[in-house]
C-alpha cells in the first residue's frame, strides 16, 4: 500500500478513535498502555518489514484519537467553569475585540470575551487565580456609557453560569462550538455589572482590522442600500447580521448559503484569479504560487482569523505548496495530513458542523471530481465541469446535510450556473473596492455601487429561482448506519471495488432480471415500512424557558402545542431555528393543528418561525385577545383558525385529542385578558396512556378544572414551568400521574422549577423529566407500553 493511502486511513482511524471514545467511556490508563504497546508493535514490524506494519500503525492512531478526545474533555481544576452556579467578582482581561449589535436607538447590546485570571466567590475574604474563558453579554446606552475595549482589564459581578444550549437531536451544538474556543462560562446582565480597572494602551492588530473593517462597512453603508451594504459584508468578511430573513432564504433554498461565509469557495476564487493574472502577465510559475499564498493569508486576516476561515486557509496554502512541488496528485494525502494535524490540536473539532462540510465538501472535489466529469462527459466541458463540482461536493455531504438541515437544494445546480458566476464577480470587484478605498475613496465608491448593482441581480436571480416548485426537497436524516451504506454505495459506484464487486453497469448488464427484481423489492420494502403504523411519539422540546409538544400519530400526523420563545429584546427565532429544525428531523414535513395554549411569548412567540418553514393546516386558539406572537403567525401565511371551547376534541390514527378547559369570551371578561389564567389544557389520549399538557394552567384554573372533573393521566406536562403557584396538591392527586415532564430553561431568573413543586411531585414518587437537565424528553407508545427517551441521559 502506497504512503497516499497510509496517511488516508491514518487520518480515518484518528477521527473513528475520537468518535468512539465520545460514544463509550474508557479506562484512560488501559488506552495509555494499549498504546505503548501498539506503538512498540508499529515500530518493531517497521523494522522487519514495513509491508506488515500497516494494521498497527492504523490500531496506534485509532487509540491515539480516543487519548486525544480524552484529553480534549478534561476540565482543569482551576478552570473558571467549576464555580458555574455561584455569584462572583472575577477579574481578567477582554481578550476579543467586543461585538456590539444596536438594540434600538440608544440601546446596544455587547458580547466580550474575557480571559479570568482571579475569582473570587460571594462571601469569600481572597481571591483565587483560575484559568479559562467566558462570555459576558451586557447592554449599555450610547449617551451615557461606553464598552470596555480590547485588552483593557476588568472585574465583573454577576452569577456564573454553566454553558446552555438547545439539547435536541440535529441540533447544532453551540456549547461544543464555545468549549472549542475555550470559553467554558457565561456572564448576562446590564452595564452596571462590568467595571473597568485598567485601559489597555498598547497595539493590537485585532483593534487594528476591527477599525478598518468598520470603516470598509461604513463606506459600503454610505453608497448602497443597508441589504446590500449587508450582503457585501458577508461574502467579504461573513456573517449574516443585518441581512433581510427573505434574503437568507433564498440563498438557502438555492444552495447559495455557503456564500456568506468566507470559506474554501472564496479563498479558491482568490487562488484562482491570481493564477490566471500569472499565466496572463507571464509571472512564473514560483512568484504566482507565492503571491497567492501571501493574498490568501492577507485575506484570511480580513476575514478575521476565525476558525473556518483558518481551516480553509490552511486548505488552500497546503494545495499551492503541492503545486510549488509539482505533486497535485498528493492532493488526497493533504487533505488528510491537514484535517489529521487540526484533529490533533482540537479533537473537539470532529463534531463541528463548519469542519465536517468543509472536508467533506473538499474531500467529494478531490476523489469524485474527475470520475463525474466523465460521467458527465455528453454535456459540454463548460457545463460538465460546472456541474461536476456542485455534484461532486453535495454527494460527499448528503448525510451531514440531511442530518443538520434535512433538505436538498436541486435548483443549486441551475444555481450554480446561473448566479455563482454573478457573486464570483461581486468577491472581485468587492475586494478590490475595499482595496482601492482605502488609498482612494472615491474610486472604491464607484466600484461599490457597480457590486451594488449585481447584488440586486443576484438578489433578483436567487428570489426567482427559489420560487420553482419543488426547488429544495426534503430528506430525512439517515444515522451512522445508513450513512455507512450511503458511502459504501457512493464509493462502489465511483469504482471502489472490494472483493472484486461488479461495478453496477457491469451489474446491470449481466443480470438484468435479477437487478429489477432487487429494485422492485427495495421499492416494496420502502413503501411497507413508510405506511406501517408506528408508535405514538410526544415530544417535549428543549426550547429553553417556554413550551413545545409535538405528537405525533401511528400514520405521521403531527400536532404541535406551544412553540417556545425568547424572552426579552433577543432577535433568535426559536420557531426557525430551534422547533421547525425538530420537526423536520423527525420527518414532519407539515402541522395538522398547531394548538397554542395562551398567547404570551414563551408558548407562542416561535409560531410565526415554525409556520414560515412547515405548512400548518389548523390554529387552534385560546379567545383571548391576540397577542403580538398570534398576530405575528397570522401575518406569516393564510391558515385555518380555530376558536378553542371546553369538550372540544378530535381524532387522528386513533390518537384522541381533546380540550380539557378552555375559556370563552364571556370568561375573558371577567379575568384579566391574556393572563396564564386563560391557558387552555390539552389531552392526548391513546390505547391505556394519556398526556395532560396544562400550558401556565395556575392553581385557579387547576381548581376550576377539578369541579370539572378531572380524569387520571399518565403524563403530566408541569404547569406554568414548574412554578409554586401550579401542579397543587388536590391536582395532582386526582391526576395521578407516573411521569412529569418540566419544561423550563437553564438559569432561568424565574427559579422555576420551584422546589415546592419539586417537593409535592417526589412525595407521590413521581418520576420527573426535565428539559433543563435532560434536553428533549421523548415518549413512545403503542397503546399498552409506554417508553422515555430522554436526549442527555
């Protein structure tokens, strides 16, 4: 076996080493000897005969990723993150240049990254020195205050708190993201919080390029309109703020997304046109490689340094030192030697999204390009090549796709074609502008609005062809185990042939009757399996501090009730980016009612999110007044509203669904409009198990409820999120239930779940979930047993 494949397998095992030592714990010591003696094992078979030495030398790296994943965990002891939970002074410097988003006209929101250098807890009389980052979000007024700035040191009290995020299957794992930047606690509050003991008066190139940056922004914002302005930011420097939501849509729906980022599409457009100004001006083959490597880091500078500028950085460079030493064929050993050395320095980075489409997306160009292009070979060679790539990097990450976003772009080829070329001419131009208005503003200006101009048709093309019916497809998430056979199919199509296989034109030709037959059962097989009923599922959602449910039924009929919402002046969608992403990974590509319990934030304010991204058929809602989240959802696309009333029920798949208690408008007027107090509750009944969802149902309406009467339950969803004025003691007793399910969020500043609920619920040995502590708790049911899935174990 030749050194190309060495170093690929090598590769493969390290990365197999850290994904299995995060699924299983191991014996640390046992992996250190296991490999001593690989290591022992490698080098004695080197020595005799290197031909038998590869299985290991491909052993040693397995155990050497799962060290290293070990050792990527380990919290130090005087990591900052161990005093989560308690109220602090820690002092430390501002290690980032601070990001400022306004609020509004006077308000600014400011996130700052501090290194602590000295805790020192509530009550304690000296400080201690601790090591690690956190992030601090505060706000301040522009008229009466400043930020703090780069380097400066500061102390800040507050309460620590744990890194948060959203626990949901395919969700995108934001706190992994913030560890691998070595950030291990967060800080919130207002400005008052954060003093400033010294200014930093030194030189720093971050505050350096920030400034520049912000005035390239500026200068942008002064001659285009602030979409455009936006737009240009993006695919310069990254980043989607201030870009319209239509926008990102469009992109995304063309398989354009990648765009506005600064990734390995930029930095080979950047590779690309200074090889070709060489081979015009007659350069030379060294001083054009040369000069590409010095524009990529300069540009990479520009961008900001951050990781996946970094990663596709470093692809590029590694690509122009093959063609310096005249091996482009060494191009797969340089991808693995380069996703190899950052495994290495952060293990962690195997499960970042940024890294697994890039190498991957990298990986399809440097072992499916040339096999497609001649698959492709009846087209012309513009359109063949053109193709090639889109196809060549999307077969390569279908599963991580699938996995993350659950949808396929088919209109990116047409996009690809038409558009890409468009916004490859707004990066040139874009990065000349910001070069030349530097020295010479007026004529950077010029050059602005000419990219001003084609972002308008960009915009135009991305808008027109997002609307083709059909334009981006749903596809299910897969798993380990069907992303194995998708690439063993994948790399047997592409000429992999293992135990001499047939390849499957060969396959097609010698048995025909056998292959139609193959596919017609596989087409069976898939049909049954899709219209076999399946157990009842209901999911309670992690969205933080709110509720979402979803049910649904043995055929897929799906029900959401409540969709979440952020509290306070943040601009994250849950709906968008926390309950439609749900949905979509558990197949649910439509809602047959979405039922809102009551109309404040926290249980409605992600249903205008969820109905942009999922067709909703049927609303069902409380008669109380809208509020700005409901009239928000009815804005967002024509639905069928439906007036909730006590008895009403509805049947699905033999999934009974039906209104416990809801008040009507005459009740309306005698209680204050819009309180907790008008929460509708909700029952989901199947076979011998039932879910009471009681919304911010308070101990009023539990007492109304009960003279009702109320029938036992074997779920319970915690009223008013575990709060002490809900889930009584006569409630509970006439519900009876064996689970609880407590949707609440981390920290929050409402102390809820409250330990008297917490108390009255272990009194009768109720086995409780929590979103808080476990993510997404998940029950499944065929009528007689019922099982729980909760996501963190």
């Amino acid at each position: 076996m030749d050194l190309n494949n060495i170093i690929l397998f090598a590769c493969a095992a390290f990365a197999a080493g850290i994904w299995q030592a995060a699924l299983y714990s191991w014996h640390f010591p046992t992996l250190a000897i296991v490999a001593v003696l690989l290591l022992i094992t490698s080098l004695w078979r080197i020595i005799r005969n290197y031909q038998h030495s590869f299985w290991p030398v491909i052993s040693l790296f397995f155990v050497a990723g799962m060290l290293c994943y070990h050792q990527a965990v380990i919290v130090r002891a005087d990591d900052i993150g161990n005093y989560a939970g308690q109220t602090v002074n820690i002092e430390g410097t501002l290690v980032a240049v601070p990001e400022i988003t306004p609020i509004d006209e006077q308000k600014r929101r400011v996130r700052y990254l501090l290194k602590a250098e000295k805790v020192t807890p509530a009550g304690a009389k000296a400080a201690c020195y601790v090591t690690g980052n956190i992030r601090i979000n505060t706000q301040y007024k522009e008229e009466t205050s400043k930020p703090a700035a780069y380097g400066d040191k500061i102390i800040v009290t507050g309460k620590l708190l744990e890194l948060h995020g959203y626990n949901n299957p395919g969700q995108i794992d934001m706190v992994a993201a913030l560890k691998r930047q070595g950030i291990t606690a967060r800080m919130s509050g207002q400005e008052q919080m954060l003093q400033v003991l010294t200014t930093y008066k030194g030189y720093s190139w971050q505050v350096v390029l920030a400034n520049w940056r912000d005035r390239m922004i500026t200068g942008l914002q002064q001659v285009m309109p602030v979409n455009d302005a936006a737009i240009l930011t993006a695919v310069l420097f990254g980043g989607y703020q201030g870009i319209n939501k239509d926008v990102i849509s469009d992109f995304a729906a063309t398989g354009l997304i990648h765009i506005l980022s600064v990734s390995g599409a930029h930095i080979a457009l950047v590779v690309g046109l200074i090889t070709w100004l060489g081979r015009r001006l007659r350069w030379g083959s060294l001083f054009t490689v040369t000069l590409a490597a010095v524009v990529v880091i300069l540009y990479a500078c520009m961008s900001g340094l951050t990781p996946p500028v970094i990663r596709s950085a470093l692809m590029g460079l590694i690509s122009l030192l093959a063609v310096i030493l005249e091996r482009e064929s060494y191009a797969p050993a340089a991808l693995a030697v380069t996703a190899l050395a950052m495994l290495i320095y952060q293990p962690l980075l195997l499960f970042d999204i940024s890294f697994q489409l890039s190498f991957g997306a990298t990986a399809g160009l440097v072992f499916l390009y040339q096999q497609t292009v001649e698959y492709l070979s009846n087209y012309p060679a513009w359109l063949a090549g053109t193709l090639a790539v889109t196809l060549s990097a999307q077969l390569s990450v279908l599963p991580v796709i699938a996995w993350y976003f659950n949808s396929f772009s088919l209109i990116s080829f047409a996009a690809n074609i038409i558009v890409l070329p468009v916004i490859e001419l707004v990066i040139i131009l874009g990065l000349a502008g910001v070069i030349i208005y530097t020295m010479v503003p007026v004529a950077g200006n010029i050059i602005f609005v000419i990219s001003s101009l084609l972002i308008g048709l960009v915009m135009m093309l991305t808008e027109l062809l997002a609307a083709v019916p059909y334009s981006l497809v749903y596809i299910p998430a897969i798993g380990i185990i069907g992303s194995v056979v998708y690439y063993f199919v994948l790399a047997w199509v592409y000429g992999w042939r293992p135990f001499k296989l047939p390849g499957p034109g060969q396959l097609i030709r010698q048995w025909p009757r056998s292959c139609s037959m193959a596919a017609v059962l596989l087409i069976i097989t898939v049909a049954v399996y899709a219209l076999y009923p399946q157990p009842l599922t209901v999911h309670f959602i992690d969205v933080g501090q709110g509720d979402a449910t979803l049910i649904i039924t043995p055929h897929g009929q799906a029900v959401l009730v409540d969709t979440g919402g952020t509290m306070g002046e943040s601009d994250f969608d849950i709906g968008a980016r926390v309950v439609a992403p749900y949905l979509k990974h558990y197949g649910v590509r439509a809602i047959d009612y979405l039922i809102l319990t009551h109309g404040h934030q926290d249980h409605a304010g992600g249903a205008a999110g969820v109905a942009s991204a999922i067709r909703v058929a049927n609303v069902l809602l409380p008669q109380e007044k809208y509020s700005p989240p409901v009239q928000a959802l009815l804005h967002t696309r024509p639905v069928a509203v439906i007036p909730a009333y006590t008895g009403q029920r509805f049947l699905l798949d033999e999934v009974i669904v039906s209104i416990e208690q809801a008040v009507d408008e005459s009740e309306i007027i005698l209680r204050a409009a819009g309180g907790n107090e008008v929460s509708s509750v909700v029952r989901v009944s199947y076979g011998q198990h039932s879910f009471l969802l009681t919304g911010d149902l308070p101990a009023q309406g539990e007492a109304t409820l009960l003279t009702k009467g109320l029938a036992s339950c074997t779920v319970l969803k915690v009223g008013h999120h575990g709060s002490r004025t809900s889930t009584t003691e006569p409630f509970l007793q006439a519900a009876a239930p064996k689970f609880a399910v407590i949707s609440a969020g981390y920290g929050n500043q409402f102390g809820h779940p409250h330990p008297e609920t917490l108390n009255r619920l272990a009194a009768r040995e109720i086995v409780v979930y929590r979103t808080d502590k476990q993510g997404a708790i998940v029950f499944t049911s065929d009528g007689k047993q019922l099982k729980v899935e909760p996501y963190i174990k």
